[in-house]
C-alpha cells in the first residue's frame, strides 16, 4: 500500500499531480530502504550478543567481562541409562550365521554346592563379533615357454580362464574402489591401509588403474539406473556447482523410490532440461 508523505493535505494538494507521483516514488524507496537497513541493525546486534554460552563460538572469542553462567551442580546420578530409558540392545546374528555354539552350564549350586543337571529353556545369550585375520590369498601361475624341437619358435603357456589379467582380483579391486570412490581415501591412504590390514604392497598408480578399471566395469549398469530413472513415476532433480579451473562445473542428481543417479555434465553450461543430465 502506498501512503501518501507525511506534509498537509493543503500544502500536498499545492504540487502538481506529476511532481506528487515523483515524490511518491522517492518517499516510497526511502521507506524501504529504511526498513532494509533497521533489519540489517537488528541482525548485526543479535551476532553481537552471540558469545560461547549462546553459541558454538569458542571461548576465547568472547569480549572482556563476559559473565558465564555458574556450572550446573552435579546430580549424583550413576552414569548411564535413567530409570525409564529405553534400553538400545543389538541384535543378535541368527544362528545359521553363527561360525559356532556352545552352552554353559554350571556344575554345582553356587550356595550349597549340590550337582546340577538339565537345560535352561531360556538361557542368557552371550555372542562375541570378531573379524578373521586378513591375509591375502594368492594364486601364482608360472607361465612355461617352450621351444620347439621341429622350427625353433618358443610358445608361452597362456593362464586358465577367468584368472585376471593383471595382479589384483575383482574383489581386492571392488574393495580399493570402494575406499575411494565412497569413503574418499586419498591413494595415500590407500596404499597405507591394504599395508596394514592386509599385508599387500601396492603403487598409488595401481590405485588409480584399478578406479578406472573399476569405473569401466561400473558403465554399463550405471546407464541401466539412468535410463530406467526416465520411466519413474516420481523424479527429485537437484544440482549443485563448483568452481574448478576457472570455470563452473555441476553435478546433477536425479532421485527416484528406488535409485539415485548421479552425473556431472560433459559440458559447462547449465542443461536445458535437466533429464538430460541423468
């Protein structure tokens, strides 16, 4: 709504009727100019009293004089769960995953020593989580080159089929690309960790060959999850930009029931339609 200035109605029925819109105008930006700049104040004074007992600002940021709140005393309450809290349990691994069972049961009664025999029907389960000792199993292929007696050529053994190729199997490879691409390691750490857990040298340029390996394997069910998101009932399509050389780069992300795709243009510029990008 726009209100006339604040002057007489006589003196304000004086001016001409294009000067009074021009004035209006002018008042009118002025206003909310002004409104702007009292928000900004308020906005500024509330940061101002923003110190590390209303915020997560540290301590040492805090003006001279500050006072803290006193501790709060003690409850002399025993550490843990309250009366009333709901207990958090884990749950037990099924018995046909179990590697073994066994049952405990006691020999005598721990107050008068008298034998005990039976089964309880309702015994107390005890399971223990271990991991077994990672050692890599490997599979060695000595390759025979021989000459033949008749012309001479030398003929190499070739290796049965399905062994790889190179010296990593599809599951150590999986295992690697899986730290990089969805736990973010750097190579470096990488190289440490199948070092330390598994016992395995390996070259961060191996790294790298065994993401590209892996992103070539990954390809084509990576275009099924694409394609198939085209068809969905129900598509979420959002996108996010950096900066990367000078220049914008975007990664789309297109979100259905059952699949989230992933993908990072080719080129620069923003897709007209954004299922392109998928």
């Amino acid at each position: 709504m726009i209100l006339p200035p604040p002057i007489p109605e006589t003196l304000w029925n004086t001016v001409p009727p294009d000067a009074q819109a021009a004035l209006l105008a002018v008042v009118n930006s002025d206003r909310q100019r002004i409104a702007e700049l009292e928000q900004r104040v308020r906005d500024l004074e509330a940061r101002l009293k923003l110190n590390s007992t209303n915020s997560s600002q540290p301590p040492s940021s805090d003006p001279i004089g500050l006072k803290r709140k006193p501790p709060i005393p003690t409850s002399h309450r025993k550490r843990g769960g309250q009366p009333g809290h709901r207990k958090a349990v884990r749950a037990l691994v099924p018995p046909e995953k179990l590697r073994s069972s066994h049952d405990c049961k006691p020999r005598a009664c721990r107050g008068c020593g008298h034998p005990l025999h039976g089964a309880d029907p309702n015994p107390l389960v005890h399971q223990v989580a271990e991991l077994p000792k990672i050692e890599p199993i490997v599979d060695q292929y000595r390759l025979h080159r021989l000459r033949c007696p008749r012309c001479g050529t030398t003929t190499c053994g070739s290796l049965p089929e399905g062994v790889p190729a190179g010296n990593f199997g599809p599951y150590l490879q999986a295992v690697l690309a899986t730290l990089a691409g969805a736990y973010r390691l750097s190579k470096r750490q990488i190289q440490q960790l199948t070092g330390d857990l598994f016992g395995l040298s390996i070259a961060t340029g191996m790294i790298s060959k065994l993401e590209r390996q892996s992103a070539q394997a990954l390809e084509a069910p990576y275009n099924e999850l694409a394609a198939a998101a085209h068809h969905a009932e129900v598509i979420h399509v959002d996108a996010t930009s950096w900066r990367q050389e000078r220049r914008k780069a975007w990664l789309w992300a297109t979100v259905t029931a059952m699949t989230t795709v992933f993908r990072r243009p080719a080129a620069i510029t923003l897709p007209a339609n954004p299922l392109l990008a998928v």
